[in-house]
C-alpha cells in the first residue's frame, strides 16, 4: 500500500516536472515556428525613401507673349476733309508742228535743187550743175538740142547708165552718157568741145570737159534728179 502510494507520487512528480519541460519547449517550437513563417524584417535595412524634387524641372512650353508685334500696320490716311486746293490743270494745245523750208535756192538755180542728189541744168545760161542737199559741188557749160530736136524741160531721174554707149538712130559716140528721158541723155560730146556752139545735138544735153563728165558718172546713181529749166533773169 505504501509502495503503491510512493509509486504514484513519484509518477505524479514526474508528470508535473515533464509537463513544465514539454511548456518551455512549446514556447520556443512555437516562436520558432512564427518566425519561419513570418520573417521579421531586417532591422538595418534602409528606411523608405520619399520621392524628392526631380533633379530637372520638365520643360513646360514658352507661354504666348501678349505683347503685340512691333510693326504696327499701316493705317490708311484719313481723307481730307478740305477740299483741294490745287487749281485743275489748264494744258495748252500742243504746238503745231513746225514744216522745215529748204533754204532759197541761189540765183540761176532751180528750187527742185534744193534737195537731195540732183543734176540741174538751166537753159538760159547753158550751165549744168551738181547740187548734193542745195550746196553746188561743181558746174560746166553745155549746149542743147536744136529747135527740129529740142531738149526737153521739166523733172526727170536718171533712169540708165552707159559709159561708152554709141547712138543706135546717128551712130554717133555718147561717152559717159546718162539718160533721162527716152533717148536724151548728158553725154561728153567731142563735137562740142571743137566746134562749141555752133552745132546743135539730137535733144541730149552735150558737155564738152570730157574730166568733168567722166567725175559726174562715177558719181550719179540711178534714181538722181536730173532737172531741166530755164531760169528767170532777175
């Protein structure tokens, strides 16, 4: 009875020592557990950074100037409310134009000499004059036809040119001739240079300085006046 009852203390204290053991231990298993399964968290880590100002401002767009543009626009004149006071214009009709005069022809020659290239002859004093623009570049003596073949008066041109032409009607020599009129021509006639005038021509215009009517032909154009007169004796 007594070992039954020394048996069972000790069973009792035994339990009791093994169930505060097995206390201790669960405390620890179990904190051990919790941190398995919940880490603590690392006590030297950083604290958590708070965002601070960036370290470039972004770029915000150039706000439109409200100033207005320096060039001010042209501002159209107001009209004058006063009349003007310019009186109108009162233009005078254009003049006339002026009609130049060719200058009065000397005395013996022809008024139709006074222009351009122009052989003039005069009937009444015998004489055959070159006249360039109204100025006499140089004058000969001449004779004419009779009166059965007279030769004959007014404006013609030189219309043809032969230097030793002979006469188809008289068969006669007509050196350096220039014809103006039909068959009439100024011609170098070797009769009048030996006889003078006492012989006539056939109706042409005779001249006698051979040199002189040899410069005449080299200088006449076809198209030259030749014009044939009789002057007034003033």
């Amino acid at each position: 009875m007594n070992k039954t009852r020394i048996s069972l203390a000790v069973t009792v204290t035994a339990i009791l020592a093994l169930s505060a053991c097995n206390s201790g231990s669960s405390s620890d298993s179990t904190s051990a557990k919790a941190g398995a399964q919940s880490p603590l968290p690392e006590t030297g880590s950083a604290a958590p950074v708070t965002p601070g100002p960036a370290s470039s401002a972004p770029e915000t767009s150039a706000a439109p100037t409200t100033s207005p543009s320096s060039s001010t626009p042209p501002t159209s004149a107001k009209p004058s409310s006063k009349p003007s006071s310019a009186k109108p214009s009162t233009s005078k009709p254009a003049a006339k134009p002026t009609t130049t005069k060719p200058p009065a022809a000397p005395a013996g020659l022809d008024q139709r000499c006074m222009t351009g290239r122009a052989i003039c002859i005069d009937k009444r004093t015998d004489k055959l004059s070159w006249v360039i623009d109204g100025k006499v570049q140089y004058s000969t003596a001449v004779r004419f036809g009779s009166a059965e073949t007279p030769t004959r008066e007014g404006a013609f041109s030189i219309n043809f040119k032969s230097r030793d032409h002979v006469s188809t009607l008289y068969h006669t020599p007509m050196p350096f001739a220039m014809f103006f009129s039909g068959g009439q021509a100024v011609h170098y006639s070797a009769d009048f240079a030996a006889n003078g005038y006492n012989g006539a021509s056939h109706g042409c215009v005779n001249v006698r300085d051979k040199g002189l009517v040899q410069q005449l032909f080299n200088e006449t154009r076809v198209g030259d006046k030749v014009i044939v007169y009789r002057s007034v004796k003033k």
